[in-house]
C-alpha cells in the first residue's frame, strides 16, 4: 500500500514533509540566486542603454550643428 500524502517509505510522514520542505528550499535559493542575477543584467543593460543613448545624442546634435552652419 502507498504511503499517505506527504509520507514516503523511508521515515514516515515527518521524513516525507522535511524531504518535501528541503527539495522547495533548493527551488526557492536557486530562483533567488537567478532572479538576482536577472536584475544585475538589466541593471547592466540599462547603463549600456543610456550610454549608447547619450552617444546618439550627441552625434545627432554635432550633425545638427553641422547642418545649420553649412546652411547658414
């Protein structure tokens, strides 16, 4: 016959509940190690992003600038 839910054969129902608790503390420790590491990309991203933003920004402007003294 099946153990009860939340039992396994080898302790009884506490050894199945610690197994139980133990196996969702590893899920949940290493979702947290890749959710920080997901947010420490995107972080780096975003710095990527806005550096590349003020670099368009200024060749846009110096081409702007180029254009209205050529036109002037």
């Amino acid at each position: 016959m099946a153990p009860p839910d939340g039992a396994d054969d080898s302790g009884g129902e506490g050894a199945g509940r610690l197994n139980r608790i133990r196996d969702e503390y590893v899920r949940r420790s290493d979702l947290d190690g890749r959710v920080h590491r997901l947010e420490s990309s995107i972080k780096d991203l975003r710095e990527e992003h806005r550096e590349t933003s003020k670099e368009t920004t200024r060749r846009l402007d110096a081409i702007i600038a180029s254009l209205a003294k050529n036109n002037a």
